[in-house]
C-alpha cells in the first residue's frame, strides 16, 4: 500500500478488499471508467466542437502510473469493472501496453475498452491475446457521406475494417449508435443488420448534452423506444438481472441484440454502479456533475493510499439521486466537450 509520496509506484493488487464503496443512496460502485486522453482523431458534432478543444498538457494528463494506482484502489474498494475510453484511446500512445499491465500486473479481470476504431485494427490481434473483455465501437451510421457529416472526417473505412475484423477475431463486440436529430429511419434500419446477422449488441443512445459548445437548448429527440417499436415490430425486450444502462431486445431471426441507452432521459440512475475518470484527473460519481475530486491533486501532493479512499468514500457518499438532481446544481452556461470525460 502506498504510505509516502508521488514516486511511490509500488502496487496494491494482494492486498485484500475493503468494505464496498456504497453511495448515500445505497448504489454500491463496481464500474469504473477511465479517460485516458482527451485527444481524437474524429469530430463528433456532439463530441468537441470542429475546432477541437484545447488539449490538456501531456504534464496536465495522468500518468500511466497515477492511472494504475487509481485503477488499484479502486479494486480494493470493489470496483471490479474497467473501461479504458477518452478521448480516442489510442491517439495515446502506450495505450496498448498500458491495458495489458493493467491485466497482467494491477490484476483487472473485466477489462473493456471504448474505441472510435479507426486506428483499432491494428491492435486486434494483441487485445484478443491479452483477453480483452469487450470492445464497444462507435458507429452512428453505415453512410461514408453521413459519417463524414457527423465526425466532420472521412473514415468510415477503416472503422469497418476495424467492426469485420474483430468479429473474425470474436472479440464480444458492442456498437454505440448516437441518435442526433438527422438520424434517418433508414440509417437505423441498415445498422440493424448487424445484430441480425451477427452476435453483436447494437445500442442506440440518446444524444446528452456535451458537445462543448453553447447550445443548452433542448434539442428535439424522438422517444427512442417509439422509434425501435416502429422500425423492427417484432423486437421483444430481453429480461436481464445484470444492471445496466441500456435496455436490450431481440426477435426470432437475429443473432445479436439491438439496445437503447436513454442517457438524456437518466432512466437508470435509481441503479447507478459507475464513477469516471476525467481525462485531467477528476472523478465525477455521475456524468452531470462538474468533477467533484480532484485525484490528480492528490496524487501529485503525496497523498496516501488512506488519505485517497477516504477522499473517494466522502465524494461517493454526497451523491445526488439522479442526473437531474446533478445537472441543476451545477448550472451550467455551456455544455462540456465528451471527449473530456469519455462517455
Ligand atoms: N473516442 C471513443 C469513441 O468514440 O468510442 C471513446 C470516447 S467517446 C467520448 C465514448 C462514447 O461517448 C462514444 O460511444 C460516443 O458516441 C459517446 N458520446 C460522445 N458524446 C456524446 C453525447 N453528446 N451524447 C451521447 N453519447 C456521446
Ligand atoms: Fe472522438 Fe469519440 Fe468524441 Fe467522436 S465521440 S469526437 S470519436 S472522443
């Protein structure tokens, strides 16, 4: 366990579990998400604004190091769940040998990774290797013109190569599919194609407010279940006990699952198990609040591994009951850019 300062990179995965981190609400937190970087080699319209956002400083960003005693710690309060996201993972460069010690030394089990793919293909070949647990894929649309449209880049190319190749390599795969206002019928009804011919869970997600630019005004949004009722009638909803944010369904005749994420609604707050890692060092215990711990000031200052937990436990036991609750406090003037905070 960690006793002094910063250069103090020695691990804690034998050490044994402490009580579970339980929020004053009773949710008990075993998911974690990690930003490792802000930087993107896309431009989602609902992500950063076209110009980008100034990057943080390399020196501003964690370390691998901070990054892998955060990841510990928080095994040790029962997290057990770790999602690597950004930013684009992989503009970062170690990303790969970083997932693999956090697998191989820090002890993950369930590790998954957010990736925009695409620079992924190329890293196939290892993450199957190591034993990646999951990898969810970005794609809103199968449209070469639309996906330049909505990530202001031509790549749709190679995101594909990135989807084929994973599915030849079975890495369990996940598709994220933001709905924005120009989301056609038609585009949902070409992505469903990929769940019905093979084992994938594509999942339609609310557009939220984190563009990183002004516009606070609530833009109009389709009720997402409508829309899925409308366009595949047979879809039946899946029962699940695990918990999650997305709601699953399926019918006779598809392999996979298609999903929707009602992220702007907050429907799933009342069983909300996760805390992020903002790519400067801030954890938020809901994606709505403004970062309420600054870990990386606390690394950076010689705290210990105690003084750490004690921070962790303090911020988790003043959540608010839902999204709503959080977003009022916080009042924002402008929406905060995503790719800050990794989805
Ligand atoms: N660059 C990687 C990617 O795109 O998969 C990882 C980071 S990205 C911020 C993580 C997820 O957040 C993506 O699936 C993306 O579609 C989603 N996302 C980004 N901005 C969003 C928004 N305003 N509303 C809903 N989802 C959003
Ligand atoms: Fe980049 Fe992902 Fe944001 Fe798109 S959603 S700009 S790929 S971080």
């Amino acid at each position: 366990m960690h006793t002094s300062g910063p250069n103090n990179h020695r691990h804690t995965v034998s050490l044994p579990p402490l009580a579970p981190l339980i929020d004053n609400y009773g949710r008990e937190i075993t998911y974690l998400r990690l930003a490792i970087t802000d930087r993107c080699n896309l431009r989602c319209r609902y992500c950063m604004p076209e110009r980008g956002v100034v990057p943080f400083l390399h020196e501003d960003t964690l370390s691998y190091e901070e990054l892998e005693r955060l990841v510990s710690l928080f095994q040790m309060l029962g997290v057990r769940k770790i999602r690597i996201t950004g930013g684009e993972p992989f503009a970062r460069r170690g990303c790969l040998e970083f997932i693999q010690r956090l697998m191989s030394r820090v002890g993950v089990e369930q590790l998954y990774l957010t990736t925009n793919g695409v620079e992924t293909s190329r890293y196939l070949g290892s993450l199957k290797e190591i034993g990646i647990s999951g990898i969810n894929l970005s794609l809103d649309t199968l449209d070469k013109d639309r996906f330049k449209d909505i990530t202001r880049r031509d790549r749709l190319d190679r995101v594909l190569v990135t989807l084929y190749q994973a599915l030849e390599l079975s890495i369990p795969l996940k598709i994220n599919s933001v709905v924005t206002e120009s989301t056609s019928d038609k585009e949902i009804i070409n992505l469903g194609e990929l769940p019905k011919n093979h084992a994938i869970s594509l999942r339609f997600i609310e557009m939220m407010p984190f563009s990183g630019e002004k516009r606070l005004i609530p833009r109009s949004q389709d009720n997402l279940l409508d829309r899925l009722n409308r366009l595949f009638p047979s879809l039946q909803e899946c029962q699940t006990d695990i918990i999650s944010t997305a709601r699953l369904f399926s019918t006779s005749g598809f392999r996979g699952t298609i999903g929707i994420i009602e992220g702007n609604s907050r429907k799933f707050c009342a069983t909300c198990n996760k805390v992020r890692i903002t790519s400067d060092g801030r954890m938020k215990s809901c994606l709505y609040d403004n970062g309420i711990l600054n870990l990386k000031s606390m690394l950076r200052s010689g705290a210990t591994d105690k003084a750490i937990i004690s921070a962790i436990r303090q911020s988790i036991n003043q959540r608010h009951v839902d999204g709503h609750a959080t977003e009022l406090i916080c009042d924002r003037k402008e929406e905060p850019p995503m790719n800050r905070i990794g989805g």
